[in-house]
C-alpha cells in the first residue's frame, strides 16, 4: 500500500519482521537472503509501476539489532526520508547488513549487561557522544528511480 497522505498506515502495513532460529541461520548464506530480497524488490517495483504511480517510492531492509530481526518495508519516500527516529546511513550494498543479521548468535534475546540505562543515554547526550547510525539497505521501486 502506498498512501503518501497517511504515512503511519503505510509503515503499519507495508513493514515486515523476519526472523531465523539458530539451526536455520546457519543453513542460510548471505548470498540466499541478499537475492531473495533483491527479487522482493525487482517485484514491487513491477507492481507499482503497473499501477502508474507517479511518486517516489523506496524498498528498504535493514538489521534491527535490538529485536535481533531483519525488517523490510516499502514507503512513499526518497531514500533520504525514511520514516526512522534515528539516525541512518542508506547504502546500495544489502550483504553486510544481511551477514550482521546471520551472525547474531542469540536471536530474540538481550543480555542485561547490553541494555543501557536511562542515565547512560543521558551521560551520552550531555558528552557529545552518539548513537553510531544503523544501516539501511535501499532499492529504489517507484517512478522516480
């Protein structure tokens, strides 16, 4: 669904969470995965331009560390206006984000010790430090790519 107008329907309808458990991890390679989603791509851009849809539109995957998951969605946005709190990098290369995802040994789960309180953000917030940017693995699908 593309409706530039309603960007929260959008993100609820079009976002999608894949997770693996540790026996299917290991059975898959990167290569798989980067191509499956490169396909998912190729489609929805065949899908969208056979609606004449004249705007922007991104597919875009990348690796939440945080719920240990690969997400995906397609949104009525550039590139560069993901619809993110945080800060991103958008690349063209998908496998490095894909192999974070296969390499993360305890799917599902965070250790306490990973978890940072309250004060600790705020300690960052005060020095300067920030969150480094996550990456976002983008293919343009709509009219404008």
């Amino acid at each position: 669904m593309l409706e530039p107008s309603d960007r929260r329907v959008e993100w609820e309808t079009n976002t999608w969470s894949l997770g693996a458990a540790d026996e299917n991890r290991s059975s898959l390679s990167a290569d798989e995965v980067v191509a499956a989603f490169e396909r998912t791509a190729a489609a929805i851009q065949e899908r969208i331009l056979g609606l004449n849809v004249s705007e922007a539109a991104t597919f875009y995957v990348w690796h939440d560390e945080q719920a240990r998951q690969l997400r995906c969605s397609t949104g009525s946005v550039a590139p560069d206006a993901l619809p993110f709190g945080g800060t991103y990098v958008a690349s063209d290369d998908l496998g490095p984000i894909v192999e974070g995802f296969l390499a993360d040994n305890k799917p599902g789960s965070i250790a306490w010790s990973d978890l940072e309180d309250v004060q600790s953000r705020s300690a960052q917030t005060e020095t300067g430090s920030e969150i480094a940017p996550f990456h976002v693995w983008v293919s343009s699908v709509g009219a404008s790519h």
